[in-house]
C-alpha cells in the first residue's frame, strides 16, 4: 500500500478504538454481551501500525482476531489490505466483502456484512476520488447502510439501535476516506449523526445466554481442508478464516470441553480464549444506560479495564513514549 492508503487504514482503526465504548454499549446482537467494541479495538490493533508488510500485517490481523465482529472484520481486511493505489480500491473492497461473507456460516444482513456491500455497491467500478465531494457521497451511503440495520434484525429493532458491528465499520471508513480526502478536521460527532439509534431502550432484555464464547487458532497441518468441514458443526455464530495450514475459528458453544478435544484431534492449537456467555450477557444488562453524566478517565495504572467497564466508565488509551510510542499494557 502507498503511504496515504496507509495513513488512511491507520486513521479508521484509530477512530474505531477511540469509539469502541459506544460500540460494546449498543451490542446487543448475535446476543447482548456488549463486547463489540473490545473485540474490534483488540483485533484491528495490527492496523494502527500496519508496517509495509501487508503479509506480516494480515497474519498478525488473523491471530489478533476475537469476537464475532472482530473475526468477520479480520477477514474482510484480508482482502481490502491488497489494495496499493487508489485505482485497487473498489477490487480490494469486493474482494473483503466476499471473503467476509464466506467466513460466516449462517451470514446475516443487517450486520457489518450489509456496510461491507453498500462499500462495494458505492465504490462500483471506478477509481477512489481524492475529492469532499466524493467522500461525502460514500460516507452518505454507508451511512444510510447502517441506518437500515434495525429493519434487517428484529432484535436490534428491539432494542432501538444500530448494529454495532456495522457501526464500528462505517466509524472505520469515514475516518480512512476522510483522510485520503485530506479532511480529517470536519468529523461529525457519531452521537449526532445516529442520535436516538445509539441508546438500547429501557423495555430491552437481553435474552438469557449460557455457555461459552470461543476463539481458537489451530495449525491443521496438511489436514486444513478437512478440517475446514468439520467445524460449522461445532456451535453457533461460526466464523471461520483459513491461511495456509493455519484456521482461526469463533464460536458459541455450550460444551468447550468436548469442543476442544474435537480441535485437538485435528491439530495443534496455537491460542485458545475463551468467555463465560451468561457473565457477560448478566453484566452487560447491570449497565446503565442513558446517564447524564460520562466520565472518561486515562488514569490505566490505577483503574483496570475491568473495573472500568464494570462502573461504565471510558479508560482512554495511554502511551509510553521511549524509542517508539507504544500502547500502555494494563
């Protein structure tokens, strides 16, 4: 990728971070676990310093990758990284969004998947045009692709909101198209634009959730196609990635135990996280909603981002700067 491309990647992923808060308040679908934001902020991380190996940097995307949202993200960059010129945009954009749709087993519109093909329907054929016009006209789109979302789900319009995973991606692209423009002065406030969209309705409740929320990369060896056809079967909002010998799989599953033998017959694991569903699901309905007062706080060393999220507070990025500036490690 040229340099401006680049900084562009760079300024959506930061923005997506800055906003990932707002995106765990409204996450209420596949169900309310309200980790959206988290999940995205962790697994666009490697493009916020995305280097000249575009390689390197998807791979890194691959095993960062958590959550629902941040693996379908994750492969849609697989493809949207190959543009190097503004010229490659509209085929690197097609190219996400299919393998995007392909990594989900039972793919939904109405999620970031629908904000993945207004992208594509909008950019067409044609060369990105460095202009305000231009920008305008494609955040307007994507925009209004967002705006669709609670039609799409009934539990979103349930709720009252947006799909966060589709939101996270327009706040993504408003900021990289914004910066190939050159504009990176004039963003709207996300709050203005959605308004009433960004707030769960106080009659919502989240359905009851058990079991467990689980990312796992897995070295398949020369056996990756095999497995590949076992692991729909294995729980639910399956999301996988396959990259050479290695698979990176999400899932919901209410017996992790027998889930990982399953993974350990077909292969190495490389990394295994798992979440407790009904924790998440039971602190995400304790949050309140709605306050009139917010407070945002950088102070990392003396407040954990656990505690934070358990008090509704925003604990903003910290950066040691030595050598290199690098994210503070809570």
């Amino acid at each position: 990728m040229n340099d401006p491309i680049l900084q562009a990647v760079i300024t959506g992923a930061e923005r997506v971070a800055a906003w990932a808060d707002l995106l765990d308040s409204i996450n209420v679908f596949p169900i309310a676990d309200g980790d959206t934001g988290r999940n995205m902020k962790i697994s666009l991380a490697p493009l916020r310093d995305p280097g000249p190996d575009r390689d390197g940097t998807i791979h890194r995307l691959l095993m960062n990758a958590r959550g629902n949202s941040g693996n379908i993200a994750a492969r849609f960059f697989s493809g949207f990284l190959a543009a190097g010129s503004l010229e490659g945009i509209p085929a690197a954009a097609r190219l996400g969004r299919d393998r995007a749709w392909e990594a989900v087993n039972e793919p939904k519109p109405g999620t970031m998947l629908t904000v993945f093909d207004a992208l594509s329907d909008v950019l067409g054929e044609r060369s990105v045009a460095v202009s305000e016009d231009y920008t305008a006209a494609v955040i307007e789109r994507l925009e209004q692709a967002v705006r669709s979302t609670p039609e799409l789900l009934p539990k979103l319009k349930e709720a009252g909101v947006v799909d966060s995973g589709a939101l996270g991606m327009f706040i993504f692209f408003e900021g990289f198209f914004r910066s190939l423009s050159g504009d990176t002065e004039h963003f709207r406030p996300i709050m203005a634009v959605f308004g009433s969209q960004l707030s769960v309705s106080p009659s919502f409740t989240a359905d009851r959730e058990e079991g467990f929320c689980v990312d796992i990369t897995l070295d398949a060896g020369n056996g990756g196609a095999e497995a590949l056809r076992k692991l729909t079967d294995l729980g639910e909002s399956v999301v996988v990635i396959p990259e050479d010998r290695y698979v990176k799989v999400h899932l919901h599953t209410g017996d992790r135990d027998g889930v990982k033998k399953q993974f350990e017959s077909m292969g190495a694991i490389i990394r295994w996280t798992d979440e407790n569903l009904g924790e998440q699901v039971r602190e995400f309905g304790r949050t309140g909603h709605g306050r009139a007062i917010h407070i945002m706080t950088d102070a990392a060393g003396s407040v954990t981002r656990e505690d934070a999220r358990r008090l509704g507070l925003t604990l903003l990025d910290s950066y040691e700067i030595g050598r290199a500036s690098c994210r503070e490690r809570v």
